[in-house]
C-alpha cells in the first residue's frame, strides 16, 4: 500500500490522489451574480447535502492551484448572497463542462454554453432550463479555509425553493432514481453516469438491527466463495430461519441435486450450498439463502 504525507508533496498532485478516490462526486452547477447584475455558471464537484431540516446544500469554489486566485463564483456570492444551484444530468454534461472554461469576469455563460435561463422565484441569478432539478438558495455563511492555492470556500446555502422536472418523479410525485440519469465527477476528465446497470439497490438497515457479521456462523463467515458484500447482506437478518423452514428447504430441487452431487464430501456440500446461497442472493433472495447454508455444517 502507498502512504502519502499531503504536506510531503505538492497540492496539484495530492489534488489527484484526492479527487481519484473521493469520488463519484455530485455536481453543483451553481449560478451566482454579482453586484452590477452580471449572471455566471459555473460546476463544483466539491459538493454535497448536509441536512434537510433546514434543507442545506454546501459547495466549494476553490482558490486556483496555480496562480492562487479565487474563483468568480466566490466573488459573486460574497457580493450577492444567493445562488442557484442546478444538478447535471447526462444529456447537459458537455454543455456544462464547456461553461466550467475561465472567462474573463462578466461573461454570461449561459451563453457561452448555450442553455436557457429561466429567472427564479426567490432569488436574482436565474436557474438553468435544462437542469432536471433546481435549487433556489440563500447563503448563510462563507467560510475560508485558507488563503493559499486549492484553499476551500465552503459555501453554506439554505435552500429557499426547489423546482424538478416533471420528467424525473415517479406516479407519485417523488424522484424516481432511475429517470434522472445524473452524472458525476471522478478523477482527471472522466465522470460517471448513474444510469442502467450502474444503479443498485441495498435494504437500509434502519427499520431492525441485522444480527451482524460477528454472529454467522463460522463455516459461514469463513466461506472462500461467499463476498463480504455477501456476508453483509446475510448479517443484515433480524433472526435465522427456525428449525421447520430449513427441513421443508431440504426437499427443494437444488439442494437435493447439492447433496447428489457432493456425495459424502462434506467440504464439496459446503462449496455446493455456499455457491447455490450466492445465487440467491445476488437474486436479493436473502431468505432462500440463508435456508440453503442452513442445509449444511453451521
């Protein structure tokens, strides 16, 4: 494994260690004006949510690495206290990376980039049409943290008014994750799209407590074909299954053809059951699962 001290290198090249890693990073595609009224639109991936109670977005126009100044995003919101920040999806990401170019200060990127505004409800710079999701926000606070190159920005918004696509929500009203198609920064020039087979679902264990990992059993927790991602699903059970639904398991097809096949092995039943509850559980079958480990040494 490779250490690094970041004061041991230079800011540009822990900057790509750093960004590398942390990652994917949503996009804050945030419009900003200033005080003579002139609009810009510019993307950070230092962004995230923090809290929806007040709702509270924070991203960071960071001070440039190589020649130390601040971004006009930064300067516009110390001017002016509001901001837009609009979320990218796949079908505006050139059009985007396009506005990120360093135009001299006034320039319109909305023109630059050819996307439409739209002016907001409750606040001055206007929100991005194109954008699936809108968020109108007041600024709270802007904190420095330093006054060196890379330096962050933290720029702390409360969000006033929130505008969504009709296209993106489910027959509900809510979003639907898989109509919004957004993108992502990772390292260098490349991005990620959140979109098809990148999308995956995983049971919050919020409503019980999982039996956890520690509490398998050791054939089980020590399996050479079971994952770790496996383990954590099958230590995401509240209980076991009792006693009667493993024997009623036993007449099931594939464990009868597990046993035929394993003979008296018991280490080839063990790989046989193991990989059969591998199935299942990339199945999200988690109860079939745990029947079929159940059916061998515990």
């Amino acid at each position: 494994m490779k250490t690094i001290d970041p004061k041991e290198v230079s800011v540009a090249e822990f900057h790509g260690y750093l960004l590398g890693t942390v990652a994917p990073r949503p996009i804050a595609f945030a419009s900003t004006i200033d005080a003579e009224g002139r609009v810009n639109l510019s993307p950070y991936s230092f962004f995230n949510a923090f809290g929806s109670n007040p709702p509270t977005l924070i991203f960071s126009p960071n001070r440039r690495v190589r020649d130390n100044t601040p971004k006009h995003t930064y300067e516009n919101v110390k001017e002016v206290a509001e901001v837009v920040i609009n979320v990218v999806d796949y079908k505006m990401v050139e059009q985007m990376s396009l506005a990120s170019c360093e135009y001299e200060r006034g320039v319109d990127e909305f023109t630059k980039a050819g996307f439409t505004p739209v002016p907001s409800t409750l606040v001055r710079p206007p929100r991005v049409a194109e954008s699936p999701a809108a968020f109108e926000c007041k600024v709270l606070q802007v904190i420095e943290m330093g006054d060196q190159g890379g330096a962050p920005n933290l720029v702390i918004c409360q969000v006033l008014l929130a505008h969504f696509h009709d296209g993106i929500l489910n027959a509900q009203g809510r979003v639907d994750t898989t109509k919004v198609d957004l993108v992502a920064r990772m390292g260098g020039d490349w991005y990620c799209r959140a979109h098809g087979p990148a999308l995956f679902e995983v049971p919050k264990p919020n409503q019980h407590r999982g039996i956890g990992i520690d509490q398998l059993p050791a054939p089980v927790r020590n399996s050479r074909i079971l994952t770790g991602n496996n383990l954590g699903r099958l230590a995401n059970v509240e209980k076991l299954p009792d006693p009667a639904a493993v024997r009623d398991f036993r007449q099931a097809s594939a464990i009868r053809e597990a046993f035929a096949q394993s003979g008296n092995r018991p280490e080839a039943l063990e790989s046989h059951l193991h990989a059969l509850a591998k199935q299942f559980l990339e199945a999200n079958q988690v109860e079939q699962a745990w029947l079929t480990l159940l059916q061998g040494p515990v």
